[in-house]
C-alpha cells in the first residue's frame, strides 16, 4: 500500500516555529522534499537518520509529483515541506489533484505565516477595537496576475491592515496604489525581511513617503512582508478604546460586570 503524503507548513524561517504535530512528522519521515532554503534547517534539524532529502527548487510541478509519488510507494511518511503555511501561495491543490487522482493519501498540517511573524517581530497587532478588524493578505501583480477585482488599490480603499507578500520589488506600485486608496503620505509603513530568522532578521519602520527609500538603504529586495495598517505604532498612542471582553463594565458568560 502507499505511503501517506503530508503537506507541512514549516513556519516563517525560525525552525523552532514549525508546529508540533509538523516536527513529529518529520522525526518520522522516511523522505522530505523541501521548498528551497527557505525551509532548508526545519528540515535537516528534525529528520530521521537515513531519511532522503530532497530540496525542490530547481524542480517542476511535474517532477515534484513523480518524486512525491515515487517515495510514497516506498515509504509510510513522506513529507512535502513548504515555507510559511501550504494553503497560502503554496501551488497545493496543484499538487494535491495528480495525487488524488493516483490514489494517494495526502492531509495538510498548518504552518505560521509570514503576517503574523512580521507582527510578531515588530510587537504590532494586525486588529485593535474600532480601529480594523480586518485582515487582507494580498500581493501585487507581477509575472502572475491579478484576478479581476483584487487590483491592490480597491483593496487598499477599505483602509484595513494589509500584508502583501511577494512584492518587495515592486515596493513602488504598492506605494502608487495606497496613494490612489487615499492613504496619507504620513501612513505608517512596515516592512520585515525574513521575519524570525535568527540573526537575519530585519525591521524597517516608515511612512508611505519614505519607506522605499529606507528599504533601499537596508538593502531589502527580497523575502520581504509589507504591512499597511492603522494599527501600526499603535503601543505609542496616548488612547487606546479597550476591548470589551477585558472592559470590566462588560458582561459575558463567565464574569459579570462590576460597577466603577
């Protein structure tokens, strides 16, 4: 019988971030086809002694299927691992659909994404109360288009918090399409290159003015998360409105409110 195909979401680089249910995968992988260096020690640190590796970037989709295929008639656990998590700008389903077709079994573990590692790093909130609650992960157009609808400056127009991936190089049409969103040239800009790395990690704080200039001067062109959001400084504000779960004028169901 063939072996069972996992798809694990390695995290944002720091190999420490993969989830637990992810490592006890690889401790017990007989073969690992991993995404580049960008997951390369998540998947040398955790993998078994006698467990073929293979790093698939100079691989086709066609290949890492037969490769996938392949292992999986001859080992119990093999392991595609991908950057950040699978379901986002992974190619899964294009993966997933030739294996299905062949019979195989395949499931998905979640990883953590860059977003919320970039948030992380820099000790921002992607939400605050009445501020956004509204997350929009997207990128620019590039040799991949957009699909009608999701031009970045519409989705700039809700004035929400946007992580755009993949678009570092082209930090210029992010820029242009903010300020055609109506976003203020003082609007706070964050850009994080390899967020978690250990020891390559870097934070650039900006404005929409000024925040190419800055990453030019860091010399960040690539691996890099953009986020756009009201909330960004907010730890500085003189005023925040609380939340009403912790508000203790607030009842729910397992604390009444008390009077001030």
């Amino acid at each position: 019988m063939p072996g069972k195909i996992w798809f694990v979401g390695a995290g944002p680089g720091d190999p420490d971030l993969i989830t637990v249910k992810g490592r006890t995968l690889i401790e017990q992988a007989g073969a690992i086809l991993y995404a580049g260096s960008l997951v390369d020690q998540a998947a040398t640190r955790y993998a078994p002694a006698g467990c073929e590796i293979r790093d698939s970037k100079d691989m086709t989709l066609e290949e890492m299927v037969a490769w996938l295929l392949d292992q999986a008639s001859r080992n119990a656990t093999v392991i595609r691992l991908q950057t950040g998590d699978p379901g986002l700008y992974g190619a899964l389903i294009e993966m997933t659909r030739p294996l299905t077709a062949a019979g195989v079994e395949w499931a998905v573990v979640p990883g953590v994404s860059s977003a919320m590692a970039s948030m992380a790093a820099a000790g921002e909130t992607l939400t605050l109360p009445e501020v956004t609650q509204t997350v929009i992960l997207t990128r620019t157009a590039g040799r991949t288009p957009m699909p009608e609808g999701e031009d970045l400056a519409l989705l700039a127009s809700h004035h929400c918090t946007l992580c755009i991936y993949l678009s570092i190089t082209l930090l210029h049409e992010v820029q242009s399409a903010l300020r055609a969103a109506g976003w203020q040239e003082d609007a706070p800009i964050l850009v994080v290159q390899k967020a978690s790395w250990p020891g390559q990690e870097k934070i650039v704080r900006g404005t929409l003015a000024d925040i190419k200039q800055k990453c030019q001067a860091e010399k960040i062109g690539s691996q890099a998360m953009i986020v756009a959001s009201p909330t960004l400084g907010a730890a500085n504000w003189e005023s925040l409105v609380r939340s009403k779960l912790y508000d203790p004028e607030f009842t729910h169901r397992f604390r009444k409110a008390t009077v001030a």
